[in-house]
C-alpha cells in the first residue's frame, strides 16, 4: 500500500496552525502594547491613528476610516481628544471644504516614539533567543500575508 504524498499546496491542518499561531501572536502583542500607550495618554486605537499619520504624513478622515476598518463617526470620535491634546492637526482642503484633512504634529511624532521605543524593548525580549535570520524572515512573510488579507480601498490596496 502506498502513501499519499502531500501536494505543495498548505493542507487545512497547516493553515489552522498559520491561523493559530497568528491569533496568539496577535493577542500577545495586543496585550504587550496596552500598558505603554496607556502610559502615553492615548487608546490603542489612537496609538494606531498617529501611527498611520506619521506613515502617510497627511490624511483625510475618509481613508483613515478605511485604513483602520472604522466609520467615517468614528474617526471623529477618535480624533476629536488627541487633536485637544495636541497630537493631530485637523485641516480643511482648500480645493473641497469638504474634506477634512489630518497630520501629525511633532508633539504626536514624539509620543509614538516613546512608545514604539518602548514596545521595541518588550518585543527585542521576547525575540532574542531566535535567530535575527528567523526574525527578518517572519517579518518578511507577514507583511506579504498582511497585504494579502488587507481589506480592498479605493484606489488601490487589498490582494
């Protein structure tokens, strides 16, 4: 009797282990940022508006919402305390008052450098018995599997 040889293709038992490995790794660093951006005076999801800010250097709230997976309220919602606080900058596009356009200010460029600082000590702790080839390598393969799974925006993005 012979055995089947497995296809080059991912059995569905290797994507529940891919699947699995990343909701734990997910929730490990999830859990791994709350206390430093609470430290810095924000919400996780705040932290991740500026980071996206600091990425793109100026946004509108439209694809903000989309980058983040969030309404265009919400945005608002999550805007409106780290503009008070100083760490976002909203401005109007003078071709359409419409369009409600956001950066970051220096004061938010400072505070994610506190934190990311701190989040790259926690993150180099847990990583360095691994091989630095392993680590770069995970990092390549996620950020091809997070292009991959990224949600379609208009004007590109997604698969």
């Amino acid at each position: 009797m012979t055995v089947p040889t497995r296809s080059r293709r991912t059995a569905p038992a290797s994507v529940r282990e891919l699947m699995d490995g990343l909701h734990r790794t997910i929730q490990g660093f999830r859990q791994m940022t709350l206390a430093p951006v609470a430290r810095a005076g924000v919400t996780p999801a705040q932290f991740w508006v500026l980071n996206h800010l600091h990425d793109t250097g100026e946004l509108a709230c439209g694809p903000l919402a989309s980058k983040l997976g969030v309404t265009l309220p919400s945005v608002t919602s999550l805007i409106d305390p780290i503009e008070k606080a100083g760490f976002v900058r909203r401005t109007r596009s003078a071709k359409d008052r419409r369009v409600v356009r956001l950066e970051i200010t220096p004061r938010g460029s400072a505070l994610l450098r506190r934190v990311w600082k701190e989040l790259e000590r926690e993150v180099s702790l847990r990583v360095r018995e691994l091989d630095p080839a392993d680590v770069r390598s995970a990092a390549r393969v996620l950020a091809v599997l997070g292009r991959r799974v990224e949600p379609a925006t208009p004007g590109g993005g997604g698969p």
